[in-house]
C-alpha cells in the first residue's frame, strides 16, 4: 500500500508547473429567443485602468494562476449583446463603458469559489455629439463549484444580463448625466509615488495601485508568527477577521491578503516587505493540489507537500500577477538583470534572504527610474 501511495505522489508532483500561459473565456448567447429590444450596443470603451487581462484563472495539475482573457477582447461583449438582444430597425444606439471588468478565483480543500466584479456605464451622444453617462450598474457574484474556471462565463453572462435588463427598465430618452472622461492612471500621486500612503483597505489591485484605499474604522492587526510578516486583522465592532479585500495600509505598510497570491487559506495578510516592481512578500507556498490531496495522507502526505512549498512570493506592480519564487520562476525575474542573474548562478544558492536583497534592488532601480521620468 505505501509503494503505491508514494507511487501516486511521485506522478503527481513533477507536474505540478505544468499549465497554460493565458486562459480564453468566451461568451455565447442562450439559445433561447429574446424580443426585439429598442436599444442596441454599437460600441464598447474600455475604461479600466488595467486592460492586459481580465483577471486570472487557475488551470492544469496544480491550479497555476494564469491572466484571463475574453475572446475578441471586450468586442465579444457588444458580439453577445446583439446575439442575446436582437435591435429592433429603430433601436437606439447605446455605448456601453467597462470601467471594471474582473474573474478570479479561490481555492480551498475540495472546492473552488469563482468570483466576478463588473462595474459598467450606459452612454448616449448628446446635442453636442459628447457622451453623456445615463446609467451605471455595479454588481458582482461569488458561486462555489467544482470548477470555477469553466464557469467563469456563466457569471459573466448573469451579471451582464442584470445590468442589460436593469437599463432596459428606465426611461433612457428622458435621462441625462455627466460627460463621459476617460479614466486614467494616476502617474503623479500612484502607490509608488504618493507622498503618503493613505490608511484604509484595498478592494481590489487597482485601488492598490491609485492609493485609494476605502476606510474602515475601530479594526485591529495581530502578528500571527514571529517572524512579524503574517498577520490577521479583527472588525472591533463585529469581531470578525476581515477577509474580503485585497489589502490594507496602516499609513506606513501595506499588507496583500492570501487569496491575491493563491493561497489556499486565505484568512490572513502578509505583510509588504519591499514596494516596486514587486511587491515582495515572506510566505511559503503550497499548491491548493498537493495541499488538498496531502490530507488524505497523513504524515507522507504532510511531508510531499512540505517538500514541493516554496518560500518567497512576488506581485508584479505592472499586471497584478502573482509569481512563487521558486528557482526557476527567479531565474526568469533576473533575466531582464543579467548581471543580477549571473552573479546569482555563481552562488548556487537558494536561500529566501538572498532573493529578498535581489528583488529590494531591482525595486530600488525601479522607483528610481520612475522618479527620473
């Protein structure tokens, strides 16, 4: 029985970087007839600040975080309107404005929670031919499954739907609001070149990134190990832990919720230990995989999985990816550092705190370089 347990993990844990580079969601219309509407989607903006990706997915053996992206970019959005919501020949056109568009995933033990983010704004020309915003919708949805990633476009479609039919609902000819500006991001007073950090939680990477964070009163932060780079943060008022934000700044820290970087619980936040290119950050990584399948196994399982964590995780500042330092993936970091990575093979060494002092002078250069633009 031990030969072919230890057989079984052996298969298992040599696959466990083998994945996908981006994952492809697409979105097809029911095939269940709609009524003519009297409005039609002739275009789309995109208004987020971050456009390379959708958001992320986790795909192959060990359920690597990959950027997620729709198929025909966000045209397939007006593609699914028109297919889902034929226009009547008099249907007025409508521009719709993405100014939050995001999938991601949580795993636990044996199931999987997929989450979708959508913020949106109907727009029409006014006299003057601008666009007038008439409508904003701002909704999101969390299901647990067995497998959030091929349900990604179940949610989108559902939140799509609701914002579709919530406009359909109002008297658009008689509406009228502000003048449509494109968003842009803050390259002036951003996390990296704040004068300060402003205190409060991060809903989400962007608001990461713009220093505009959302404030919550009457919370405190205890360490969780001595090391003081894990954390878990109380609602004095209610006494519940605060689990549900991307993270949190205290004025001087910022500190990155578990579930940004994949982790399985994701009760916690670690705290930010150098701020650039990446956001460096002092927590061991087991794959969500061989974490759920160790737990069938006792102490072999316990130590497989303690075999394949990997200390050392960084955030890239530029995609809001989340990479483990494992020696390869560090490897590809240096590679834009030859030097760097040169003087790093002649070490033949593996340790946490040398790719600690790496990272902290690549982001060193790296603010430099922003402060020199």
């Amino acid at each position: 029985m031990k030969r072919i347990v230890i057989v079984v993990f052996y298969f298992i844990v040599p696959l466990l970087g083998f994945g996908q580079k981006t994952y492809q969601i697409k979105l097809e219309s029911e095939q269940v007839k709609q009524s003519k509407t009297t409005i039609k989607i002739d275009s789309v903006i995109d208004n987020r600040l971050f456009t390379h990706c959708v958001g992320t997915a986790q795909v192959g053996l060990n359920n690597k975080k990959v950027p997620a992206l729709l198929e025909n970019d966000l045209n397939t959005i007006r593609d699914y309107f028109y297919q889902q919501y034929t226009p009547n020949t008099e249907a007025f056109p409508i521009t719709l404005i993405i100014d939050h568009f995001w999938v991601s995933e949580q795993t636990r033990s044996l199931t999987v929670d997929g989450v979708f983010e959508l913020e949106l704004s109907f727009a029409r020309k006014n006299s003057k031919g601008e666009l007038e915003i008439i409508h904003q919708f701002n909704d999101e949805i969390t299901e647990t499954c067995m497998d959030a990633t091929k349900t990604h476009s179940r949610r989108i479609k559902t939140l799509l739907d609701r914002a579709f039919k919530e406009f359909l609902e109002k008297d658009f000819t008689n509406l009228t609001g502000e003048v449509f500006a494109k968003k842009e991001l803050n390259k002036t007073k951003n996390i990296l070149k704040a004068d300060t950090m402003r205190v409060g939680f991060y809903k989400s990477f962007a608001d990461f990134y713009n220093n505009t964070p959302r404030s919550i009163e009457n919370i405190s932060i205890s360490a969780l190990n001595k090391k003081n780079v894990l954390f878990k943060m109380i609602d004095n008022t209610s006494s519940k832990r605060i689990k549900n934000y991307f993270g949190y700044c205290d004025g001087e820290n910022i500190y990155i919720n578990a579930f940004a970087y994949g982790q399985t619980v994701s009760n916690y936040y670690a705290k930010v230990l150098s701020v650039g290119k990446y956001l460096l950050l002092d927590d061991t990584y087991i794959d969500p995989v061989t974490s759920a399948v160790a737990v069938n196994f006792g102490l072999l399982g316990g130590l497989v999985a303690a075999s394949t964590a990997k200390r050392g995780i960084v955030i890239d500042i530029e995609t809001g990816l989340s990479i483990v330092l494992s020696e390869k993936s560090f490897k590809a970091i240096l590679k834009d550092h030859e030097d760097y990575l040169q003087r790093y093979e002649k070490m033949n060494n593996d340790y946490f705190d040398v790719k600690k002092a790496y990272i902290s002078s690549i982001n060193k250069a790296y603010i430099e370089g922003l402060k020199n633009k």
